[in-house]
C-alpha cells in the first residue's frame, strides 16, 4: 500500500508524520481490503512508532533538491550512533568491562543482530 501511494503522489512533511502513525489494513492498488490488521502487526506498529516519527522528522526527497534530507538524516544517524555508544560505555562501566571491549562486544553485537535477524 504504501509504496504505491508514494510513488503515485510527493509526499509532504505532514503527511510523512501521518503514515508514520497509521495504522490501517493492507490495500491494493483498486483500493480494495487484502488483509485486515493482525494484532500482532497492531503490537509491532505500537512498539515501533517511536522510531516510526523520528525517521518521519527526514524532510521529503522533493525539498531543496534531496539535500536537506540528506543532511537530516546524516545528523539523526549521528545522534544514534552517538547514544548507542554512551550506552556502550555505560554498560561496560556497569559489567566492569573494558572499553574496547564494551565497544567491540556491545556495538557490533547491536549492529549485526538486526540483521541476522532479517535474514
């Protein structure tokens, strides 16, 4: 559903912040019900919605020719990595771990698992 109304129509930023809090059944493109909504896709949506408006805050491609969702997005990844690493050393602090070790345990671990996970 979604990728066929995005490429169909540009997307504003206000829109971007409304499907990122959707919730609504499956649809193809003649605009008819394939699948209602399951509870667990309702549960993962929920769980998920955080990250769901943050990735919203990345203005759309269209504005200023790509290059203030580029830079967005650049800074957001860098927040991220930013977080993820004083978590790293917190947690190490705390396990009493070294910081190399913290740093090549915890972050790659964090790094690789959402991937193993995908495929």
């Amino acid at each position: 559903m979604l990728d066929f109304f995005l490429s169909e129509k540009e997307i504003t930023w206000a829109q971007q912040f409304k499907l990122a809090c959707q919730l609504g059944p499956t649809i193809d493109q003649d605009d008819l019900i394939v699948e209602d909504v399951s509870a667990g896709a309702a549960l993962w949506h929920f769980m998920s919605m955080f990250w769901k408006v943050f990735g919203a805050m990345v203005p759309p491609a269209n504005y200023k020719g790509g290059w203030a969702a580029f830079g967005v997005a650049l800074a957001l990844i860098g927040l991220i990595t930013t977080i993820v690493g004083e978590v790293a050393t917190v947690l190490g602090c705390v396990l009493n771990l070294k910081p190399a070790v913290a740093g090549i345990t915890l972050v790659a671990m964090g790094t690789s698992l959402p991937d193993t996970l995908a495929s």
